[in-house]
C-alpha cells in the first residue's frame, strides 16, 4: 500500500510547497518512486519546480472532472538528477473546481476515488495543499493515509494550529474515515535560533504536541537560500548542496522512508 501524505497548514507562509519539493526530491533520490499533486490554485509547486504554466486540461482540476479516463498529467521533475519524481500541477481552474466539489455527490472523496479507480505506481504520494480549511484539503485529507503541519515559528501560525488540529479530527468524524489519516508530526519551519520569539514558541509547542501524541520534527532552519533555489526551480540541495539547511529535512524523510518499506 503506497504512502499517501497531505501537507496541511491553515497559515500562508508556513512553508507548505517548500517542504514538500525537498521531501519529493529527497525520497526519490532515496530510490522511491514520488508523485506531488499541488492542490493548490496558485500553482506554488510550478514555480518553486521551475515548470511553465499548465493549460487547465493538464492540472488535477481535470483529475477531478467527472469524464477523467485515467491519464493522469504528469511531468518529469529535475530530470538530470533522477527519474523518480513526478507531478501533477495546479492552477487557477482549481477555483473552479472548489465550487463543483461542493455540490459533487462524492466531492469529499473525489480525490481518494480517482486514486483507487485510476491508480499510479508511486511509493509515496504528496497532497501540497493551499492554506485554507477549504475543500481542497478536505479532498486530501480524505484521500491521505498520513499528515504532516508545517508551522511557521510565528504567534499567528500556531494561534492557527489549534483550530486546524479541531478541523482533522472532526472532518475524520463527520467524514467517517476508516482508518483516519496518521499525523507524522508538525514541522517548525523558517525557524532563527538567535529571536527569542521563536525560542519561546518552540519550547512552548513541544510539550503541547506532547499531551497530544503529536511528534515535533527538528526544525527547517531560515534561510534565504530557500528563496534563491526555488527561484531557479530547483530544491536547495541541487543549489547549495553543502548549505546546513540541507540536513535538517532527515528525520522527516527517514520516517517517510521507514513508512513506505513496512507499508510495502
């Protein structure tokens, strides 16, 4: 059974497409097979890939249309440094999409349906998610056998985390999923060391997640090489393979790999 996992923040900025770029390069450099569907209407994982804007009948808004036969649109990912990685881009026709999954009899399971009637052979799948609590995250929530929260180390973003915690575990009620979608743990990104601030709400965050049985991975460190890498298209590692950042996406991925080998 292959991997399923949504990336889910109901925060702008907390670093969603960025995590989910360097986890698909890294567990496809690992030697496994890796689909991201960017869920997301503003086409984040188009831009942080370095690919050109999909015509709508080539995103997963038309995965979702009711006459999809199947062929699936993916596109090969940083083809010179593995061929393990594939995607299937968003764009603004996800808008659209939003209001027909409302009124779709199988809306909220739309996305696990195509995945079980339609399967793709990929090991580990990722759901990058817009920063809502809307129905594009509802669908990836549905379809997921597993979740990680990305939060930004900011007052605003864990404020957030509490009511996007309350959202899982009620939609996982009302939507009666069996078993419901495992949360691997949250992710403190963009996290400075030397601001207080940022101390603070980790040391506090840590015990609360805790109480919860929530795992904190070790935080994604701030950078601007980030922004510079996925401004040419490509994950950190490929820019500056030896920058510190580099390391600290291990833990995440040694559980993702340790996941898909006892799933598999």
């Amino acid at each position: 059974m292959q991997v399923r996992l949504a990336l889910l923040s109901n925060a702008g900025g907390s670093g969603k497409t960025t995590l989910a770029v360097h986890l698909a390069y890294l567990v496809a450099k690992a030697g496994f097979r890796v689909a991201l569907i960017d869920l997301d209407p503003q086409g984040s994982v188009s831009l942080f890939c370095g690919l050109l804007r999909p015509k709508s009948n080539q995103t997963i808004a038309a995965v979702l249309q009711d006459n999809f036969q199947g062929d699936w649109p993916l596109v090969q990912l940083w083809q010179e440094h593995t061929q393990n990685v594939e995607a299937c881009q968003g764009e603004m026709g996800l808008i659209k999409t939003i209001n027909e999954l409302v009124l779709h009899e199988r809306g909220a399971y739309l996305l696990g349906d195509r995945l079980t009637d339609y399967p793709l052979p990929h090991d580990l799948i990722i759901f990058d998610c817009p920063a809502t609590l809307g129905p594009l995250p509802l669908i990836a929530l549905s379809a997921s056998t597993h979740l990680i929260v990305p939060i930004q180390v900011e007052p605003k973003s864990t404020d957030g985390s509490s009511k996007l915690l309350e959202w899982v575990y009620h939609t996982c009620r009302r939507l009666r999923l069996k078993p419901d979608p495992q949360i691997l743990g949250f992710v403190p990104n963009q996290y400075d060391q030397r601001l207080a601030i940022h101390r603070n709400i980790l040391s506090q965050l840590i015990p609360q997640l805790e109480k919860l049985k929530i795992e904190t991975f070790s935080s994604i460190r701030f950078s601007s090489e980030f922004k510079n890498a996925s401004g040419l298209g490509v994950p950190l590692h490929l820019y500056r393979p030896n920058h510190p950042a580099c390391d600290d996406f291990s833990p995440i991925v040694y559980k993702l790999v340790e996941l898909i080998k006892s799933e598999g």
